[in-house]
C-alpha cells in the first residue's frame, strides 16, 4: 500500500487517540503537505522536533494497528465487497444461480470477521 494512503488510513481510524498537539502536527505534515520547517516555524520547535513528532505519532498508529487490526479488517471487508459488486454484475448478465452461492459465501465471511 502507498505511504500516504497508509497513512490517512491509520490517522482515520486511530488519528483521535492522538493527543491534540500530535494530531495537528501529524495533519500538516501529512495531510497538509507542509514541510518539516514549515511546521517547525509555525509550532515554535526545532526541525528535529517536528520529525521526532511524525516518526513518533506513526509509531504510535502503527502499533495500535497491530494490536487492533481495524484497517486490515476494513480492507479485505471492502475487497469482499467490491467483489460481489463485481458478481451482482455478472449475475445481471448470465443469471447463473451459482453466483448467488458464492456471494452469500463472501457475504458470510464478512458478517463472520464483523
């Protein structure tokens, strides 16, 4: 997966366990697309501080990913469901009934990961 999209993914789902001060320097930074100097300038800390903050807030995401799994959960529902997307297309087409059986296999899987 993309850096940024991991990101914004990891900051959607874990971003408001951040405190404030972390929250706002993550955002310019990745969402923002400020600089390092740029944020520096503008909290009142060194370069380093601000590069310590990022590599310290995406740690802390990370980790709360490892231990809670709520992206890679949400991804494979979302794969899961672009594919029966996917079979309800085909089924239009063909309406081979065998379809049906493999969408209400995928749909079980994701009622049983929720």
């Amino acid at each position: 997966m993309e850096e940024k999209v991991e990101q914004a993914y990891l900051y959607d789902f874990y971003g408001e366990l951040l405190n404030e001060r972390q929250r706002k320097i993550y955002e310019d930074y990745v969402f923002g697309d400020l600089s390092l100097s740029e944020i520096a300038q503008e909290e009142g800390i060194s370069r380093q501080g601000v590069h310590d903050m990022v590599r310290r807030c995406m740690k802390i995401l990370v980790g709360y990913e490892e231990k809670l799994k709520l992206v890679q959960k949400f991804l494979a529902a979302k794969k899961s469901v672009e594919r029966i997307h996917r079979l309800a297309g085909e089924f239009r087409k063909s309406l081979d009934i065998s379809i049906i059986e493999e969408i209400e296999q995928i749909s079980n899987g994701i009622i049983e990961e929720l």
